[in-house]
C-alpha cells in the first residue's frame, strides 16, 4: 500500500505516475523530508448516535469503548449532541501513534497508514500495533440482517428496539473498530472477537453503560 495525499491520490488513478515512480514515493516519502511534519486529518462526518461494533460485539449509548486505566477509545458529545470520537493509542514503548481528539487527528509515528479520500476509514500500523476505523451509514433493516448473518441467530426483540431509538434520518451510523493494542496492557480487537489475559468475549451487547470495556 502507498499512502498518498488526497491531490496524488486523484493522479495515480488518472495513470500520472508510473510504477517505478509510486515505488520511488513510497520509498522516499514526503514525511522524510519534512522532519517533525506529522499526519493530521479530520472526520467531518458527525451524528448524534454512533453504533460501535467490534469484535461482533454492539456497544451502544455508551462514551467510552475502551478503558485500559486511561481512555483508550471514546466519545464526546459538541454543542449539537454529535458524537465525536477520541483515541489515544500507544505502541510497545508507550509511545503515541495515533491520537485523535473530538474527530481531528494526528499519528505521531506509523509503519503504514491509509486514510480513505472520503474520510470514512483510518489504519495505522506500528510494528505489532494497529488499529483500523471504518464509518458505514445503514437503513435499519440492512443493519438488523447484518447482525442475524454476524450472530447466526434472532436478535433479541429488546436490541431492536435500542437500534430503532437510535435511527436518525432513516439511517443507522456504524462504527466497525478493530485493533491490536500492546500498552498499556495487551488486547486485541477481531472480526469475530476481542481477547485480552487470556479471556475471550464474543458477540457483546452493552448499551447504557459509562464503560464497555474496563482492563486494569
């Protein structure tokens, strides 16, 4: 994968580079000779309800995701009742790699990194720690068939109900999260489950709770 900026972006497609010449950018990248330049973005897309779901698990009505004795992954809302997200992730050493307050962010160190032009994903890799974010807006029913296909059964009449309190304009907002975290404690967050200490936990539903996930 070559990371390019939203301009490159638009000429790679067009066929304005060769191969050589991508292979020559992702080589010697813009970053490398800017020292003390770093990455920065921002999602602008912002609603009122965000659905979480990692690991196969739905998190909803719920700010913060991931405390690990400090906020990992969570939420804050702006003047209009958006949700805004919030990561802090660290690699091995305790050294930031991503950070991203209240929608705008920055990653401070990365072995790969992709984010799409129309703001609606992030990855960011360094060595073994990684995490990706990816924004999908569903009708109810789309979302709801997605779930019995995920979970292989009915969904319990009381989830339904939640999803439907959380419908705005028709739509669905959902936050599809996965990660390896190496500090402050050891987790990974899967297509199909979240494993930290040994622990496994498949298909959570949390809703109305301060803290989903607590790891001391």
């Amino acid at each position: 994968m070559i990371a390019l900026c939203l301009q490159h972006a638009g000429i790679a497609d067009g066929g304005g580079y060769t191969a050589a010449q991508l292979r020559s950018l992702k080589h010697d990248p813009w970053v490398s000779k800017n020292p003390g330049t770093v990455p920065v973005g921002s999602f602008t897309w912002k609603r009122q309800n965000l659905v979480f779901w990692s690991g196969t698990g739905l998190f909803l009505r719920t700010p913060v995701l991931l405390r690990m004795g400090m906020d990992v992954v969570w939420t804050e809302e702006d003047e209009n009742g958006n949700a805004l997200l919030n990561i802090d992730l660290r690699n091995a050493d305790g050294e930031q790699v991503l950070y991203m307050r209240n929608n705008e962010w920055r990653v401070s160190t990365f072995s790969d990194l992709e984010c799409g032009v129309r703001a609606k994903n992030l990855y960011v890799r360094h060595g073994n720690t990684r995490l990706k974010l990816a924004w999908h807006y569903l009708a109810r029913d789309a979302l709801v068939a997605k779930l019995k296909r995920e979970w292989q059964s009915n969904l319990d009449l009381e989830i339904i109900e939640d999803l439907d309190s959380l419908v705005q304009d028709g739509m669905l907002t959902l936050l599809h999260l996965s990660a390896r975290i190496e500090w402050p404690r050891h987790l990974a967050i899967g297509r199909d489950k979240i494993v930290f200490s040994g622990v496994t936990i498949t298909r959570p539903y949390i809703n109305n709770s301060q803290v989903a996930l607590s790891i001391l």
